[in-house]
C-alpha cells in the first residue's frame, strides 16, 4: 500500500466499514432509549437513524466549515 495513492477497493472498505459503525451505533441508541421508555411509542429504528444521520451530517458540515 502506496501512503496517498487510494484504490476503489480501499475507498469501498473505508465507506463500508463507516456505514457499518453507523449502523452499530444506531443500533445502540435505539436499544437504549427504547429500553429506558424514552422514545414515543409510535418510532421505529428509522426515526432514531434519521436524527443520527442528522447530526453526523450537521458534524461534517462543521468541520468543512472550519477547515
């Protein structure tokens, strides 16, 4: 592996393995806030995964801005 120098094949592995986390993370939140009653009854994994997606978007937008 060449530092600077990224294959499709890499590029692949680094998006998968961050949509992965992603999705383990959601995950997460969602058992925890439906185990602690903390969500309203009628919201799915979706919702939790919509206001995560949110906030990693709102979080890259920061940095771009900052950068």
């Amino acid at each position: 592996m060449t530092l600077g120098k990224e294959n499709f094949a890499e590029n692949l592995a680094v998006k998968l393995g961050y949509a992965t986390a992603y999705f383990i993370f959601t995950l997460i939140i969602f058992c925890l806030l439906r185990l602690l009653n903390k969500l309203p009854s009628g919201w799915t994994f979706f919702h939790v995964a919509a206001i995560t997606i949110l906030l990693t978007m709102a979080g890259v937008l920061i940095e771009r801005l900052l950068k």
